[in-house]
C-alpha cells in the first residue's frame, strides 16, 4: 500500500511535468501547420524553447505608473495556472491534487488568473490594456456557463463533480452508447477551449492588430521574464483544455497504475491524442475567418446551447433508459 | 446485442435531429438553412429506418426511402432553383438577433420537454423521448414561422413542422397506412411547389418577399 502510494505520486508529479514541458510543444505544432498552409517554413521545435529562455534571461522595462498588482500578476497566473493543471489526469486516472478539489474549483481558479490579467492590464493605464481587458471580460462571461454547464452535463452522467471521477467513469463507458450526449457536450467544450486559449475564429494570436486583439492587447505591457511567464501559463491553459477533452471524451489508453506495460503505452497514446486534437484546432484555425467581436457571442451561444442539449438530452433519455 | 446496437444509433441520430433544428433555426446564410433542412430529413429518415428494423416494422422502409428522396434531394433543389431564379438576398432576416432566438428555441424545448410530461396516455412502444422531441420541433417551427421576415424561410419553418409531425407519427403509432403515407409526401412537394409559386406572386406584386409589405393589402 505505502509503495503503492509512492508510485502514485511520482507518476501524478510526472503528469505536471509533462504538461509543463509539452505545452510550447502544442502551440508549437498549430504554428507549423499553419505556416505549412500557407507554404511557408515555421519555426523549428526548438525555436519556442529558445524564445523562452530568452525571455527569461531579458530585462525588464517596467512603467513607473505600475503598482503591485503588475508585477504580481504574472506569479499569480501561472501558479494558479499550474495548480488547475495539476488536478487534471493526463495519462493515467489520478491527478497530484485531484482530492483538492472538483471542477468548479478548476473553472474558477482559471477564472482568478484571468481576473488578475484583465487587472493588471488595467494598471497600468493604457488604452489598449483597458481595451483588452473589456474584450476578455465579456467574452469570458459568456464563455463560462457553456463551460461549466458541459461539464455539469457530463458530471451528471458520472454522478461525481471530480475531474478524476470523470475521466475514470467515462474510461468504464461503452463509448458507442454514450456519444449521444458527448458529441454535443464535446461540441460546447471545443467551442469553448476555443476561446479561451485565443484561437481563431475569436482571437488571432499571430497578430497585434488593435482592431482585433484580445489577449495580446492585455499583455502589451508586459516584457522578460514576466511575459514568458504569461505567455507559458496561457499554453499550459490550452494544453490543460486539450487533455480534459481528450480523457473525458476518447478514455481509451487511460491507465491506472497497475503493470509498467501500461504505464509504458498510455504517455504514448495520450501524445497521439493531444497531437490529433491540436491537429484538429488547427484546422479550424486554417480554414476559417476570425469572427468580427460582435459575432463571437454567437458562437458562444451556440456552445451553451450545446451544453443545455447534452444535459437535456440525458434527462429525456435516462428517464426511461 | 445488436438492439442495443439499433437504440444508441436511434438516440445519437434523435439527438442530432434536435440540433440539427436548431442549426437551421440559426444559419444566418439562406442557402446553408435549406442544406440543414436537407439534414434534418436526412436524420428523419435514418430514424425511420433504425425504427422500421428495431420494431420489425418493415413498411416503414419505403417512407425512408421516400424521406430520403423527397426532402434531402428533391425538395432542397426547388428551393435552391428559385433562389437563383429569384436572385434574392443570401442572408436571412430576423426580427429578432441570433443569441437571444437560441435561448427561446432552447427555452422552447423545455417547455416541450416538461409539458409533454410523463405520457402516460401516449404510452408510445419506441425509446419515449420522440414525444418531447417531435413536440419541440413543433414549437421550434412555429417560431421560425414567426420571426422570419421573408417568405421562403417561413416556407421552411412550415416544413420543419411537418418534419416534427412525420417523426410523432413513425414512432408513437408507427407510420399510418402507407396509402396515406405516400399521399402526405405528395402533399407536402406540392405544397413547397404551390409555395414556391406563391412567393413568386407576392414578389410579383409587392417586388420582393418581404412579408411586412402584405399589411398594404388591409383597406
């Protein structure tokens, strides 16, 4: 039992590490696809782990307007960043925090790192920061129930509230008889990964554009060792939405340490579905227009719609199933 | 086993028929509402088929067949004729904005959902949930016939009701006679027909079909 909780625990540190290490990696690989689509070469893997070296030996020029709230941001966001990707299982059923808290705790400690950016985006008193934050603030108001109401649908179904919980019970599904409430649920929850990690059709990370920019225009401030930190906890944040959506929605390859063989294939099947999923955002990102502010919230709409029809769906199915 | 197999294909397709709704509900292009439309009846049919094999009720092939002929090809390609006939606008127009249609149509279905209730007088031999969908179609075609401006979308608001009226019937009572069956498929191509010639006669008369315009026929 003791060597037992002992292996548990390092595989649940290895987790956080993986994610930490492969979340450049991610965004990395969205960048290559889509200079491959418009025939270009992209940077090598090894360029965005540089970059971030090199941000974080620069200097700093900091506005002498900032007050605490800017320099104590950047800590703030990636702290909090790193302790939601520590409750989420990565390739096997456990999390290093997973008894900390459930899902809720998770959609509202990423909400606090958000507040603080909006915050400090503020400070510093600029029109674009101000700009920025209003853009993020609005758009994540509306992000939030479509997030919360898809989990809640599948926490329905799982009857736990823990993202443990959920990728376990979801692991035990026959996953044929179940898609009809995951598909819109794994719908509303794209949509919504979509957004928060800046992606296409809401955000374009690729550009300082002032007419479009969101997250960019929040972090204009910001240079060194503070903007690799922002930058890496925003990675890690899609790269924490992309194995929620990968365990909860294709479990297979989730293992529970017991037998190495396990162990040895599981990290291997869990790179091949981040890998397919970022394949997929990045498709998206190829093929499609960055929506005008004003059409986003539709789009988020439809996510919460979504997420009502999978909650719904359940209700009038389960009550004779 | 393999009706267990039958019934997760009949829910994964009722579910996509509902969102399939509220897909055409929302399409801001008209072209892309009559694609849905073709969809929608395409998920029509596929029910129909999982329902005529889980119940062994073999006749309802044929209305499968005759879903998947007449309203995902025949009647989707008259629309799409007399759009480029009448060489209207794309975008559809509603009285009221996207956001807040989505959360009447979502609003819509549970009123559907708890108002159909527990259906005891019903008691339809199929997985029950069809009651509550089919009625939420229903109501989710009345309001697209309500909030539309131009004819032709009120046209296919019109049609997503006898799509909802088509599913209540195939599963709660398994189809009516197939002599009436084929009629009410006729009815309903020569209806969107008749249809199709009415908007060519409103914007005849009124240069466009904008139904707003039909109040100048009051004295």
């Amino acid at each position: 039992m003791e060597i037992m909780n002992y292996s548990r625990f390092i595989l649940s540190l290895a987790q956080v590490l993986l994610i930490l290490g492969l979340a450049p990696a991610v965004s990395w690989f969205i960048k290559k696809m889509k200079a491959a689509s418009q025939n270009r070469v992209g940077p090598t893997l090894l360029q965005v782990y540089a970059d971030l070296r090199k941000l974080f030996r620069k200097g700093m020029v900091i506005s002498e307007r900032a007050s605490w709230i800017f320099h104590c941001m950047p800590y703030v966001l990636f702290s909090v960043t790193l302790v939601a990707a520590s409750m989420v299982p990565v390739f096997f059923e456990g999390s290093l925090l997973g008894f900390m808290g459930d899902l809720i705790v998770f959609v509202y400690l990423l909400a606090l790192g958000k507040f603080f950016l909006a915050l400090a985006a503020l400070d510093t008193g600029t029109s674009f920061g101000g700009m920025g934050s209003s853009r993020e603030m609005t758009l994540s108001s509306l992000a939030e129930p479509a997030l919360l109401l898809a989990l809640f649908a599948l926490a329905y179904h799982a009857k736990t509230l823990s993202l443990e919980g959920l990728a376990a019970h979801f692991n035990r599904q026959a996953s044929f008889r179940i898609l009809f409430f995951t598909l819109p649920a794994l719908g509303a929850l794209l949509i919504v990964a979509i957004a928060e990690s800046g992606r296409i059709p809401v955000d374009n990370p690729a550009t300082h554009l002032e007419l479009t920019m969101i997250h960019e225009a929040m972090i204009l401030e910001y240079s060194g060792p503070y903007l690799a930190l922002i930058e890496w906890s925003h990675e890690i944040k899609q790269l924490i939405f992309l194995s929620l959506l990968a365990n909860v929605f294709f479990p297979w390859g989730l293992s529970n340490a017991e037998g190495i063989a396990g162990l040895l294939f599981s990290p291997a099947v869990y790179l091949l579905k981040i890998f397919s999923l970022a394949f997929v955002i990045g498709w998206i990102e190829i093929l499609s227009a960055k929506l005008r502010l004003f059409r986003v919230p539709d789009l988020l709409g439809v996510a919460y719609v979504l997420a009502v029809l999978s909650l719904l769906g359940q209700l009038m199915m389960g009550r004779w199933m | 086993m393999e009706q267990e197999w039958i019934l997760s294909i009949i829910h994964l397709t009722s579910m996509a028929f509902l969102v399939t709704s509220f897909a055409l509900l929302v399409s801001p292009q008209l072209f892309s509402c009559i694609r849905f439309y073709a969809i929608h009846s395409f998920f029509l049919a596929v029910i129909t088929l999982s329902t005529a094999f889980y119940n062994h009720v073999y006749h309802l092939i044929i209305s499968a067949v005759l879903t998947l002929v007449l309203k995902t090809i025949v009647i989707p390609q008259i629309f799409f004729r007399m759009i480029r006939r009448l060489g209207m606008r794309k975008e559809v127009e509603t009285y009221i904005n996207i956001p807040l249609s989505l959360l009447f149509s979502t609003l819509l279905v549970f009123i559907s959902f708890y108002g159909v209730g527990n259906m005891k007088a019903l008691d339809p031999p199929l997985s029950k949930e069809f009651v509550s969908i089919s009625v939420s179609t229903l109501f989710l075609g009345m309001f697209m016939m309500t909030t539309r401006k131009k004819a032709l979308t009120q046209v296919l608001g019109l049609l997503l009701i006898e799509n909802g009226l088509f599913l209540m019937g195939v599963t709660t009572t398994f189809g009516m006679p197939l002599l009436v069956e084929i009629g009410i498929f006729f009815d309903v191509l020569v209806g969107a027909i008749i249809m199709g010639v009415f908007v060519f006669k409103i914007r005849g008369a009124f240069e466009g079909i904008d139904v707003d315009k039909l109040t100048m026929l009051k004295g």
